[in-house]
C-alpha cells in the first residue's frame, strides 16, 4: 500500500514538471524579443557614447575636415572584399548599416573595433552591447592593417 502511494505521489510530481510554468514564459520572451528585433532598427540598448575610443591599437585619430578621395576609394576595394558578406549600406543584415556610422562611434572606437575585434567584443561597453544585439554574431578580425583599417575608416565616411 504504502509503496503505491509513493509510487502515485512520484507520477504526480512527474506529470507537474511535465506541464512546468518556467517553460511557458520562456516561449513569450523569446517572441516578444524576436518582435522587438523586427520593428526597431536599431535597438535602443546599446549605448551611443562618442567619447567611448574602445580598447586597441588606436589612441586617438582626427580625420582629415573633408573626405580625403585617394584613401576612401583604396578603403571602398576592401570593403567589398571583407565586409560586404555581413555588412549593408543603409538596412541590418548580419551586422548592423553602416551608414551614418560616426554618428554614433568615434572614429578611434570604429579603428580598434576592426583592428581588435575579439577584445572589443569581449570588453568594450558599446560592442558587448552589440553583440547582444545580434544575437551573438561574431564579427570575424579581417587581420587588416592599421594602414588598411584606416582606408576602410575612411570609406565608412562616405556611406
Ligand atoms: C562575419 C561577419 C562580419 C564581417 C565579415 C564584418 N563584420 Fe562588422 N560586424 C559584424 C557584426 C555581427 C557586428 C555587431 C557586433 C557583433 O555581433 O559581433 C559588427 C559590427 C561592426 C561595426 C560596429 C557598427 C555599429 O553600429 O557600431 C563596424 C563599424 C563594423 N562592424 C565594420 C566592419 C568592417 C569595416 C568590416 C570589414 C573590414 C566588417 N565589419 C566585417 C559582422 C561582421
């Protein structure tokens, strides 16, 4: 007898997992963040902090009053090369537009993120924040050189 009543109380705590509340809530907040992705652009989570330079290489860089052509056009080839698989002019793809991108980063903080990706994304503020913000997508270090970086630096002005 007593056996059997153990074995219906065991049944019952059993079937109570199965039907678990944790689970159920788990569901909504992942199509509730998968709606917030669709109709925000840009999520209003990661921060806009241009004083942030990031971590790296890049101490400070000024860019020239106008957009010097010669080095933009150099940046523009390897753009196409190394950034078009993830990267659109003006609408989120794997990573974000990056047009208007100095709007909201430093040109420093753009240099380190190319040249340092691996510790920006594990420490700076604003790439954490980003890569939250797509879903863990790793943005890949394209090994380029601080001369490189600079030219692709200064074809993002143009977008
Ligand atoms: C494998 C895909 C991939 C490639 C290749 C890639 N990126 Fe990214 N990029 C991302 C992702 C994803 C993010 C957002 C952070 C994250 O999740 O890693 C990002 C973030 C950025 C940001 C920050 C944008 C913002 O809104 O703050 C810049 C700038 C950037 N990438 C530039 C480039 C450039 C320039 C290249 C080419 C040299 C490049 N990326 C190559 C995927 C990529």
């Amino acid at each position: 007898m007593r056996k059997s009543i153990l074995f219906v109380g065991l049944a019952l705590i059993i079937a109570s997992c199965g039907e678990s509340p944790k689970k159920e809530n788990k569901g909504f907040e992942v199509t509730r963040k998968k709606e917030v992705a669709k109709t925000e652009a840009s999520s209003s989570e990661v921060p806009v902090d241009l004083s942030n330079i990031g971590l790296g290489p890049i101490t400070s860089y000024e860019f020239s009053a106008s957009v010097d052509t010669d080095l933009a056009e150099k940046g523009k080839s390897i753009y196409a090369g190394k950034c078009t698989a993830c990267h659109l002019v003006d609408r989120r793809m794997i990573g974000p537009a990056l047009k208007g991108v100095y709007d909201r980063r430093s040109p420093e903080w753009v240099l380190n993120m190319l040249l340092n990706t691996n510790e920006m994304l594990q420490k700076d503020p604003i790439a954490k924040a980003l890569l939250k913000e797509y879903n863990n997508a790793l943005m890949i270090n394209q090994n380029l050189s601080e001369d490189e970086a600079k030219a692709v630096a200064e074809y993002l002005r143009t977008l």
